[in-house]
C-alpha cells in the first residue's frame, strides 16, 4: 500500500513558522514580563505572533492541495475565514510599538477605529463567497485563476496587502522617529536596547513589503516565476520567527522593555509650586517606595513624579533642607529599621534586608544607618528582638 504524504517540502517552512509563532504568543501570553510595558500590551503581542500562525494556516489549507481536498469535501466554508488577520496584525503591531516608545501610552476610544476593516471582512467576504451556493464556492476553492479574475475579490486581496504594508512602515517610522528623539537627547544608543524591537518591527515590514512586490510582479510585470515568490515569503516568515526565537533563547531577561528614561514623554505639564510638589513627594515616597529601587536617580523620581528634575532636585533642597541622595537614604535607613525590628524577620540575614532597602554597599548601609539612628544595624535589631 502507498501512502501520501500529507504535506510536502514546500509546506516545512510554514508549518516551522506557524509553530514558532504559537511558541511566541504562549511566551507573551503567560510569561510574566516586569517592567514599564503594561501586561496589556505584551498580551496583544502575543495576539500578534497568533494571528501570525492563523495566517499560516489559512494559507496552508487553500495551497496544500491534500487539506483543501479532504476539507472542501467537508465544507466549502473552511476556506477565506482568517482574511481579517491582515487587518488586525498591524494595528496590534503598531500599539505594541507605541506603547514601547512612548511613556504614557493609552489606548484611546478612537483607537478602535483600526479595527474597523477586521470587522467589515466578515460582511465583504460573505457577500462575494460565503453567501454563494456550494458549487460556485467549489469554483473559488479549486481555481485561484477564478478567485483573482473576481474583481471584488481582487480588490480584497490588494487592500489586505497595502493596509499590512502601511501599519508595518508606519511601525518603522516611530523607531526611526525614537532613534532621532534618543540621537538629539545625547542618549548613548548603546544603552537601549534596541535589538529585539528592531528585529520584530523592521523585519515583520521586509515580510509584508515582499508579499507587495510579490502582488505587484505577479499582477504586472511578471519578472519572476509565481510560485517560486510564494515559496519564498514562507522562507522569509520562517527565518522572521527563527531570529525572534534565537534572540529569545540568547537573552535570559527576554523582550526587555526600554528604560522609563529614555521613552518619548509627553508634553510637559506646567511647573507646580515647591510646597506642592513636597506634598506630593512626600505621598508619593509613602505610597509607591521607589527608594527601594536600588538605581533610583533624580531623573526616575522626576519622571514619576511628572516634573522636571531640575524642580524636584531645587525643592527638596529649598524646602527639605537636604540633597537627593540624602532624602533617599532617609527614607531607606527608615525602611531598614522597620524590617530589622520585626519579629518575623528575625531569621533574615542583614546582608538582604540592606539589599532590599536599595542599599548596595554594606560599608554605605553601615555609615548612613549609624549616622542616623546612632548604633549599628546589629544593635539595634538586637535591642529590639531581644
């Protein structure tokens, strides 16, 4: 008996592909990623690489002429069901990279206005395919000849292909114009890290503008054999996801979001009284810790605070009487006296409580702790646990 291979060499490259974009999206989905970028964002990456591996399917089951056999006997409506994918890949795409580059990044109610397309397609594609009876669907399914000599559904495949080749240069477009933000802050580029969010934007844009060329040879000029096109946008999308999946691999910390620092900020806010900003310092500290941080700078705080750091560092010398690494240290030997008199702790060495107070050093912990309180960080926790 002969068997039949159900895919042949030409599918590999897909099938890989499909397979590492699920990878990818499980990885963003679940994986807890800390850092600035909302769990939001990453999870609509993650949506992103799915779609990704839809698109590979749907284009597997039209082109492997086994699965289009075995599943046109089924039901011919198996068929043209993932075209919104090409709607939807760039906007998320594009939201992921916002969110990236820019500080305060939110999604916005007119932002739902990307989704638009993705939600016509099911409307436009039941008109010209889904609503036919069987046998003209059969037409469809077994002769693309047939599908691009309909000109709505020529018209379809031209806007699935310039809308992904948009948002995916639009997305090129914000790194370009977060390069040029880091080249005229005097940023060193190579402090940011870059390589991953290049990777993912510049090469998901080479993808989307060979499958343009691709349209626009095979419509017009017809410089190339069509299927050896095709064959090489599944290579192109396999060593796309290779890469991402390789960097992955190489770097333990992962897709690591970029420094809160070096973002885009938004425009800046009137400067508020010195008094004012004390009030708020002084919540702010109380509530959200960031002397915990062991790298806290006058620039983070300023940051999160949403003021200028030359303002932050003149009121806390104005009002507070003391310099900024004073007020952190303040508030860090506070921290280390709480957690040295609990009794809970007592097992703790205190080698980590100084670590997670934000010190680094035990000479600069010893110092600015009995320079405060007056004793040692062991006598005291010995006056007060025993």
């Amino acid at each position: 008996m002969v068997e039949v291979a159900l895919f042949n060499i030409n599918d590999i490259p897909l099938l890989f592909s499909g397979f590492l974009a699920l990878v990818l999206a499980f990885l963003l989905f679940f994986a807890q990623q800390p850092g600035r970028i909302k769990k939001l964002y990453w999870q609509l990456l993650g949506l992103f690489f799915f779609l990704s591996a839809l698109r590979v399917f749907d284009t597997l089951i039209y082109w492997n002429i086994n699965l289009r056999d075995t599943l046109s006997l089924v039901s011919a409506n198996f068929f043209f069901l993932f075209g919104f994918v090409f709607f939807l890949q760039g906007p998320l795409l594009l939201w992921f990279t916002r969110a990236a580059i820019f500080r305060d990044f939110e999604l916005k109610r007119l932002d739902a206005l990307h989704l638009a397309p993705a939600a016509i397609y099911p409307i436009y594609i039941y008109h010209i395919y889904h609503g036919l009876d069987p046998e003209q669907k059969m037409q469809y399914v077994h002769d693309w000849a047939h599908v691009i000599g309909n000109p709505y559904f020529e018209a379809l495949i031209w806007i699935q292909r310039v809308v992904l080749f948009a948002y995916s240069l639009y997305c090129v477009y914000h790194l370009y114009q977060y390069k040029h933000h880091l080249i005229t802050r005097h940023c060193e580029l190579n402090k940011v890290d870059l390589h991953w969010l290049k990777l993912l934007v510049i090469g998901f844009c080479c993808i989307n503008g060979w499958t343009f060329l691709t349209l626009i040879d095979t419509r017009f000029l017809q410089l190339a054999d069509a299927s050896i096109l095709g064959e090489s946008e599944s290579f192109l999308y396999l060593v796309f996801m290779s890469v991402l999946i390789v960097y992955l691999l190489k770097n333990s910390h992962g897709f690591s979001d970029i420094q809160i620092e070096h973002t885009i900020a938004p425009e800046p806010t009137p400067e508020e009284p010195q008094q004012q900003l004390v009030e708020k310092l002084t919540h702010f500290m109380e509530q959200n810790k960031p002397y915990l941080e062991p790298h806290i700078t006058v620039e983070r705080l300023a940051i999160k605070l949403n003021v200028s750091p030359k303002l932050l560092s003149c009121t806390i010398n104005n009002k507070l009487h003391m310099n900024f690494f004073e007020l952190i240290g303040t508030y860090r030997v506070a921290e280390a006296k709480k957690r040295l008199a609990d009794s809970e702790l007592r097992q703790k060495p205190i080698s980590e409580i100084m670590k997670s107070c934000g010190f680094n050093s035990k000479s600069v912990f010893n110092q600015a702790f009995k320079k405060t309180v007056g004793v040692t960080p062991s006598h005291y926790r010995q006056q007060h646990l025993h």
